[in-house]
C-alpha cells in the first residue's frame, strides 16, 4: 500500500515537472523521454490518471490529514 502510494506520487511530481519545462520553455520533454513513441506518451498520461485516482482513494480512505488540526 505504502509502496503504491509512493510510485503514484513520484510518477505525478515527475508529469508535473514536464508540464512546468513545457509551460515555460515550450520544449515537451516527456515526448522526449518517450522517444516521440505516441503510444508510450499516452500510457504515460494514462498512469498519471490511475496515479490521480489512486491518491483520491487513499486521502478519502485513510485520511492522513485528520490529526493535524
């Protein structure tokens, strides 16, 4: 559980830093780590789907936030 939790969140930090190169620079850089593969690029921003979802789930399921009020 704990080791899911931690992919999903690196596979996001790692999107969210090529959106940021992207929306400064203009240069896409996950085509670039996808070799310009278009079905590598759109598994990749599937996963960040799933990775979204899973964090949603995990925050409403196991609340880790609850105790820090």
């Amino acid at each position: 559980m704990k080791l899911t939790t931690i992919i999903c969140c690196s596979v996001l930090i790692f999107l969210g830093l090529c959106a940021t190169v992207y929306a400064l620079f203009g240069f896409d850089l996950l085509w670039v780590v996808c070799f310009g593969n278009l079905t590598a690029y759109r598994s990749i921003m599937s996963l960040a789907g799933v990775g979204a979802l899973w964090l949603l789930f995990w925050l409403i399921a196991f609340r880790p936030t609850k105790y820090l009020s």
